[in-house]
C-alpha cells in the first residue's frame, strides 16, 4: 500500500519538473574537458524553427536538410589553462588557425586568449611582385581583460559583459613599397554582451542523420562588436597594409548570434549567426554532435529522477533513482557553488538529511553516474 501511494506522489513530481529552469555552473562540467568535438554546418538555406525568445522552448533542429558532413575541432591541453580549442580564424580573407584558451573557474567559463601559429600568404596578386608576403606570426595573443563566455551561475535572465582588447601581430614584405619583413599588429578592441534569454528543449541529427533525444538548453543572445586599428613599424598603417587587410582605421564589425548551451558542454549545442541585429536573417547553423556521435546518452535525459518533498521539509528529503540509473552519486550546492553535501545513492527511495541549511533559499542537486551527469534539479528551503 505505501508504495501504491507513492507512485502518485512520484509522478507529479516528475510532471512538475521536466520543465524547470537550467542552470549553468561549475559543478556541471566533467572533470576534463580535453577530446575531439564533433560538429556539422547548415547553411542558411535550410529549414528551420524560430529562434524567438522562449520559455519551455522546443527547437527541432533534426529537420535542416543540407548539413554538411561532419568535422572535427580539438580540444589541447595548454600549460597555462585547463584546455584549449582549436577553430579556424578569418582575417580578410586569410584563414589561420588558433588555439582559444580556457579555463572552467568558479566565476564561469572564460578565456584568456588564442595560440596561433604561423602562416603564410602571398600578396602578389595586390603588388604584382612574387615574393610580396604576409605572414602572421606564432604568437599567443592574449586578451587585455577576461573573455567570459558563461559566467556562473548562468540561467534565465542572466546576463554578462566582457570587454577586452587584443594585438595580433604579423609581418609584410612589400619590395616597391620598401617594406622588408616589416613587423606590425592589428589591435581589435571587442565589446561582448550575453543574456540567457529563454530556455526548453532542442534535438538535432546526430552522426547517423538520425534525430536525437531533445536536450536542455539555455538560450543566449550574444553580441560581438570589435573595432579594428591597423599598425605598421609603430605607425599608423597605410594604404598598401589596408587594402591588404581590406579595412581601414577604425573598422567596425558586429556580430549576432544565438547560443544554445546545455549542462556540462563548453561548445554550444548550436550555435545561430544572424546577419541583422533583430535575429531574423540567418546566415549560419552551426550544430554540436558531442556525446551523440556513439549513441552515449547525454546529460539530462533521464527524466525518472525524482525528488520529494521540495521545498525541504525539517532538512529531510527523498530522491528516487530508477533502476537503470543505479549506483549514483550526488552533490548538494548552494548558489555560491558552497559543496553542502555529497555521497552515494541507490536505485529506489534514497532519504537523506542535510545541515548547514539556515539562511539558504536555494540548493542545486547534481546526480552523477561514472562521474557524469545525469541529472539536475533546483532544491528549495523555507527559512
């Protein structure tokens, strides 16, 4: 009879939280964060739903027609910070690879700046001579200030700046010019502005072309805008290293995108660019594979969770944990990412009672399997 009365009790609870709010922090991340990601781009000639701001959302990526086929990006391990990713960069035509480095902080996920190596251009086709050449130099260029591209905890609402600048240096021969292996920089003064405006559920296709499960994930309008200035010698570049660069003094370059991040990932589970500040011309899909590649089941999926009374009731509380899902452990946090209470759990009806719970509003409740996340709840108190 008690476990009949139970069941009620454990679908309500169930019903009442597949649509809570996400929330973003350190405690969600893996332990390491080096691997292979896996991605794939749409272009802007596919289907697709609306990016409005929403609340419950429910994006269907598996529907865009035209991905292309997969590629990789690689995640480093640095000296300095935890990982670094590699992607590809577009100077005015020029591709070159770097190396963003990053760290997962208690403040959030950030960056310090991009390892690139060296490469090679002609501009010949600009100066007529053959061995005319523009080389941008191994260098890493750091940031003046922290790129913070989640800053925890992150949820509805939130919101961050960063506000940083960078000088990437290169070298140019020009011979009618006079310029032999001349040195100079291109500063870019950047203004980044996020907020986490909505959150639900998203699937797109995974390596098979198949749909996957709908994840959760916080939607986030990012603005990019940088400002470029052009030096050359210590001077104020001319004309020959503009038209190389196709700028000029000052250039202004703004950016619009939507990213979609769930719990654990640090590459966007999609990423949108728009061409127009009031998101509706899309330009770009960019989808993220990780964790659906062999069929391993993501974070967050497992909606079998449930856990009873919330809010607490005289600092005791019920977890039930399905019997897939056996052998678990938790983490009990408060907002501030203070570790109130962590252990192993079993498959079935888990009571635990916690302390040190005075003054707190809100605990956030972690469920790991093997060290990876199968769950997350928001855990209320009544002070």
């Amino acid at each position: 009879m008690k476990f009949t009365r139970l069941v009620p009790v454990i679908m309500l609870c169930l019903f009442n939280n597949v649509h809570g709010q996400i929330v973003i922090n350190q405690f969600t991340y893996p332990t390491t964060v080096l691997g292979t990601d896996s991605l794939k781009i749409a272009e802007y000639n596919s289907s697709y739903p609306s990016f409005a701001p929403a609340i419950n959302g429910i994006w269907d990526l598996s529907i865009l027609t035209d991905s292309t086929s997969p590629f990789f990006a690689w995640r480093v391990p640095v000296a300095s910070y935890q990982y670094a990713d590699s992607n590809t960069y577009t100077l005015a035509g020029f591709n070159y690879k770097g190396n963003e480095q990053f760290s997962i902080t208690s403040s959030g996920l950030t960056a310090y700046g991009i390892q690139i190596p060296n490469a090679k251009y002609s501009i010949t086709s600009l100066t007529g001579i053959l061995t005319d050449s523009l080389f941008i130099d191994s260098q890493t260029d750091l940031y003046s200030a922290l790129r913070n591209k989640i800053l925890f905890p992150a949820t509805y609402n939130s919101n961050w700046t960063s506000t940083y600048k960078q000088d990437l240096s290169y070298h140019i021969t020009s011979f009618s010019s006079g310029y032999i292996d001349t040195p100079g920089i291109i500063r870019t003064y950047t203004t980044q502005i996020d907020t986490v405006i909505g959150y639900g559920q998203m699937r797109i296709k995974d390596a098979t072309g198949s749909p996957s499960d709908y994840l959760n994930v916080l939607q986030v309008h990012t603005i990019i805008a940088k400002v470029d200035s052009y030096f050359l010698n210590g001077n104020l570049a001319g004309a020959l290293v503009l038209s190389v660069f196709r700028g000029y003094q000052g250039k202004k370059d703004t950016v619009y995108e939507e990213n979609f991040y769930r719990i654990g990932e640090i590459t966007p589970f999609a990423q949108v660019t728009f061409s127009d500040n009031g998101y509706l011309h899309v330009t770009k899909i960019l989808t993220h594979m990780q964790r659906l590649v062999n069929n391993v089941e993501d974070k967050n999926t497992n909606n079998n969770i449930v856990l009873y009374p919330n809010p607490i009731l005289n600092n005791n509380f019920t977890i039930f944990i399905p019997p897939d899902l056996n052998l678990c452990t938790y983490k009990l946090i408060t907002i501030d990412n203070k570790l109130i209470s962590n252990g192993n759990i079993s498959a079935g009806i888990n009571k635990l009672t916690i302390s040190n719970t005075n003054g707190v509003k809100l605990f956030y409740l972690y469920i790991l399997k093997n060290g990876i996340i199968v769950d997350f709840q928001i855990l209320q108190n009544i002070i």
